[in-house]
C-alpha cells in the first residue's frame, strides 16, 4: 500500500459532525458479554491488543482487508460508531492513517494508544552514512524514521505493555492477566527477533516499498533501494526510468543478495522487478503491510515475514 495521505474535507467534517451528534460517553459502554471493546485502525495493532487482552477484548479493526489502504481510507458511519463505543483505540498515527486521528479526534473517554509515538522514533537523529560510494549510482536509500513501526520489535512490545496497562486500568481485577500476557507476548517478540538479528550483515538487498524497514535493520541488511525508486512507488507515481534501471541493473548482476517485495502493493514498475528476479534466480523475501488472510495473530504473521526474510538471506 502506499502513502497518498488522502482525506476529503467533506468526509472528515463528515465525521466530525457525526461525532458531535452522536456525543462523547462519560463511560464507554462495553460489549453485551462483558468485554472490553477495543477498535484499531488496522488488524496489525489489532491482533497486538487481542494477543494481550485475550477473551476480554472485543476488538474492532477497520482495515482488515489485505487490499485496504490506511492512507486513503473514507470513515463510514459504522467506524464513527465503533469509536463512540470503545474503551480503548489504538493507531499507528505519523501519517499513517490519518483517517483514525481525525475519527478520533480530540474528544472522546476511549483510551488512546497511537503507536508511532509510543515508538519514540520522531525524535530519534538520523544514523550516520558511512561514506561509501552508492552502489547503485543513485541517492541511497533514505534510512530516517520510518513510519511502519510494527516492524520494529521494541516498538511492538511497548504497545504491547501500553495495552496491558491500559486494559488493566479499564477492568483492574484483570490486571494481572493483561500483565502476564503482554509478558508472554515480549518473551516470544524477543525469540523471534533472535531468528532474524544480524542475519543480513554484509548483505544486500532491494526493496519494491520501504515498508519492512526495520525488519531489515534488525537483520543487519544494507537496502541499497535508491531513494527515487522508494518514493515513487509509496507515492504512487512513474518510477524514475534511472532509478528503474539501477534496480534493474542490481538484479541482473546479482549485486543483491534478495529481493523484498510488498506483496500488497503492484504496479508496473515493481512487477517488472519481481519478474526480474524470478529470472535471475535472485531470491525474492515477502512482506505485507497488514495480516493477510489465514493467519493467526501478529506473532504468527511476523514469524512468516522473518522466516522468509532469513530463508531468501541464505541462513
């Protein structure tokens, strides 16, 4: 999926209105069975808050199709009445899914959990760049913060341990139980950050959108992508031709060692390189930006992405 950032003035006044009429809860109700109603932007940080509230939560994720795309999504009036209800919400938020922020808006008693900024990222300073000439004869990759920070361990397992506090302030007499699981849930992120840490040193490889971002800085992988190229396909704009020719260019020599591609997003230029791959028999690492279908849970769905990032690595 890529970054469009669009949100029609008339569905967020839309919103806003609905909100307003609908009136803020001085008590969020729960659901009928006496669970803790929960609604996340994506099934990404769904599934984290499930893994920790278990069967007291009642999550809600209002992109839970492969082929949504948070950055251009509408709200409907079910979404609006989601988010009145809930007790807790969860998001992503550095532009990300800005239709969630503004759905939420300023109002409301749901507790709020917005991912990018339990991550600290935003304030984190650039690394340095080793000096190196680019391989690639384009501008390098640009490493800063990157706004897909389910990818990124630590930040997964401090929404994590946000939640469990959270749902125990919400219901304190399970307290306990959110802590333990969110406990069990850091343990099994920390043994599969293991599988994959350090695995990519003195590697390389291309990315068709810089979405695993820092799924690759954990294995230690240099993304030599140009920078053009990332930006085009996040911006849903032509692929740069030079930028094109120096992926290309990659592949053909086996320069790579793998190739990451966002399975959930197409077009001709990226295609073109998948294809490419497949015939110069580069291995090809698959990622999605939301759990697909016929998986389990964020741990489940991340242990695919890393076992397939290790196994395209060669180790």
């Amino acid at each position: 999926m890529t970054v469009r950032n669009v949100l029609l003035g008339a569905v967020a006044a839309a919103t806003a209105v609905a909100l307003t009429a609908c009136g803020a809860q001085d008590t969020p109700a729960a659901s009928g069975s006496g669970t803790i109603k929960v609604v996340a932007s994506t099934n990404v940080w769904g599934s984290v808050v499930k893994a920790v509230g278990g069967d007291d939560v009642e999550v809600t994720s209002i992109i839970n199709d492969p082929s949504g795309d948070p950055h251009s999504y509408e709200s409907k009036p079910a979404d609006v009445a989601a988010v009145r209800d809930a007790k807790l919400v969860i998001f992503n938020g550095g532009g990300y899914d800005d239709f969630f922020s503004t759905l939420v808006g300023e109002g409301g008693t749901a507790k709020k959990i917005e991912t990018f900024a339990v991550s600290g990222k935003a304030a984190e300073e650039e690394p340095e760049t080793s000096g190196e000439p680019e391989p690639t004869g384009e501008e390098a990759h640009d490493h800063a913060v990157n706004e897909h920070v389910w990818y990124d361990f630590e930040t997964v397992r401090k929404v994590a341990d946000q939640a469990a506090a959270d749902l125990g302030a919400i219901a304190p007499d399970k307290k306990a139980t959110f802590e333990t699981n969110a406990k069990d849930f850091g343990t099994k992120l920390t043994e599969l950050e293991q599988r994959v840490e350090g695995k990519g040193a003195g590697k390389k490889v291309v990315a068709t959108e810089p979405v695993a971002h820092y799924l690759l800085d954990t294995a230690g992988v240099e993304d030599v992508t140009p920078e053009s190229f990332s930006e085009a396909v996040e911006n849903e704009t032509d692929i740069p031709a030079a930028a094109l020719a120096d992926v290309t260019r990659l592949i053909g020599e086996k320069q790579i060692t793998a190739l990451v591609n966002n399975v959930q997003t197409e077009n001709a230029g990226t295609k073109q390189v998948v294809d490419q791959a497949k015939t110069a028999g580069v291995p090809i690492a698959e990622v999605t930006e939301t759990l697909p279908e016929g998986v389990t849970g964020y741990l489940d769905w991340m242990t695919k992405q890393v076992d397939s990032l290790v196994g395209a690595l060669g180790v």
